[in-house]
C-alpha cells in the first residue's frame, strides 16, 4: 500500500476541484493514483470543509437554494458533479430542494409570522369587544334622546330644562 502526503492529497483534491472539465478517472489514470484513494480524499476534505463552515445544509436560505437550483438546471452529469464539488453540496440535495420547492405550500408561515397572526387577531377580538360595547352604549343614549323628545311632545317642556 502506497502513501501518499498530505500536500499531494491536497494537491490531488484541488486539482479536482478547479477542473470540471476532467474526471476523477482521467486525474486517477494521469497522477497514477486509485480512483478509491481520490474518493477517499474528497471525503475527507469534505468533512473538513463542513466542520470548518458554520453554516450546515439546513441553514442554507430559500434564496440561496433557488439561486442553485436556477444554476444547476441546464447543467448535465460531469457539469453538475463538478458544481456540485464547488458549492459542497450533492446531487441529491439539488434533487430535494427541486421537490421541496415543486411541493411547497404557498401558504407556509413560519413561527414567528404565526405568533404575529395569533396577537392580531387577539387585538382584533378585543378591539370588536370594545366596538360592539360602544355601539350599544350609542343606540341606548339615541334611543334616550328619542324618547325624552316624545316626551316632551306628549307632556310639553318642563321648566327645569
């Protein structure tokens, strides 16, 4: 079993990386090395981009997917695998995100935005509440006001007014 150094793996890795045009089985035949040992390289670079970067699959925006999704889609087999490579991701995530944005609900809010639903309409009922309560307050002091003027019309003005 040959071993190989670190900077040659890295080497090696970079190389993949920066070419989209070449495949690991044209870099493995060129450099003389198994295609089983690059695999094994990219991985691991791979695991050290991802523990290196903050930001995990998970916390990739609805913008920054679609922004992918818009790239890749004209893209074909060792195009989309060398883009892939570039922006660390699978083929297979591109594939969910497709169908996460095919099947999104348009109605999806977020908790924040429910919380925000559920205090407008408290304040909202509330707010009718308050309303309703005037409203009757107003129809019983018009309806004062109309019978004091029969009233009078029946039984004349009194001197006290």
């Amino acid at each position: 079993m040959t071993t190989y150094s670190p900077e040659f793996q890295s080497n090696i890795v970079k190389k993949i990386l920066s070419s989209p045009d070449k495949t690991v089985t044209s870099i493995a035949k060129e450099e003389r090395v198994s295609k089983s040992a690059i695999y094994k390289w990219l991985n691991k670079h791979k695991n050290d981009t991802i523990a290196l970067d903050s930001t995990s699959l998970s916390d990739w925006t609805a913008e920054n997917k679609l922004l992918v999704l818009q790239e890749s889609f004209s893209l074909k087999d060792e195009e989309l695998n060398s883009y892939c490579r570039k922006k660390g991701i699978y083929i297979h995530n591109i594939d969910a995100w497709r169908k996460e944005f095919m099947t999104a609900k348009k109605d999806s809010v977020s908790d924040k935005q429910k919380q925000e639903i559920k205090s407008l309409k408290n304040q909202n009922k509330l707010l009718s509440q308050e309303l309703m309560r005037k409203e009757k307050a107003l129809a019983e002091a018009a309806a004062l006001l109309i019978l004091k003027k029969k009233v009078n019309q029946i039984w004349g003005e009194t001197e006290e007014d």
